[in-house]
C-alpha cells in the first residue's frame, strides 16, 4: 500500500528574519496578494471590457505572542517611530514544518518593518494570557518552498 502523505498541520511554525528564528509566536497570519484589475475597452470592439493587472497589493503579516521580557520586538517598533525606516528594514521568512520539525513549506518577504504595536490588555480578574500583537508592512512576498 503506497505511503499516505497528509495535510501539513498549522500549528508547528517559524519566524525567522536575518537568518535566525526569533520569538517564539502564538499565531502568525500570512498576508495574501492581490492584483487591482484595470478595466478599459477601445471604441472599435465589440461591447466587451478586457482587464489587465493593475497594482498589486500585498497584506500585512501579524505576529501574535505572549508577552515576554525580550524588547527586540518593541524595539524594532521604537525605531521605526524615530523615523529610522531605512535602516531597519528586514527579510523575514516564516516557516511551515512537518511532523518532525522539518521545514515543509517558506515564504519569504522583502523590505519589512513593524507598522504597528499593540500591547496586551490588562484585566486583574481576567485569566488569559497577555499577548501582545506587531503587524508588520512587506514590499514583496515569495513562496520559495
């Protein structure tokens, strides 16, 4: 009987950037790319609008984790605020991975930088855990796996 091969699970993952995995996430949304269609017809054909691609658009990724005593996050963030933008632009990759821990599947994003952080809210009564969220901005996005 040939080997079943199933689905790849969402649940084991990495984020990487500069070539080294970073924070550990609870959750991690990867963007989706979308193309703004250009609708335009010529006057000698027949009644039908043709559509080319416009500009493509490409999603925020959002990073959710437990809130850690690591800054490198919200200090990526507090640069980006002092206006050092250029500066502090990364590649960063997240990775999918199978049952053993290998990667199964990666994509790859270009010129990112933290656009917006959100800190946990904060209840005395509560019984959840403090999760603070960073979105980041991409100009570009591969799936090289």
């Amino acid at each position: 009987m040939p080997e079943r091969k199933d689905p790849l699970r969402t649940m084991r993952f990495l984020l990487e950037w500069d070539g080294l995995v970073q924070a550990g996430f609870r959750e991690v949304t990867i963007p989706d790319i979308s193309a703004d269609p250009i609708e335009y017809r010529e006057g000698n054909e027949i009644p039908t609008v043709r559509k080319q691609p416009g500009l493509i658009k490409y999603s925020n990724i959002i990073c959710k984790r437990g809130v850690t005593d690591n800054l490198e996050l919200f200090n990526w963030h507090k640069e980006i605020v002092a206006g050092k933008i250029n500066s502090n632009r990364k590649n960063v990759s997240i990775l999918l991975l199978d049952e053993e821990g290998n990667e199964a599947s990666r994509w790859d994003f270009s010129y990112v930088w933290p656009s917006k952080y959100d800190a946990p809210d904060l209840n005395a009564t509560g019984n959840e855990i403090a999760i603070e969220t960073l979105e980041l901005v991409h100009e570009g996005m591969i799936r090289s796996k």
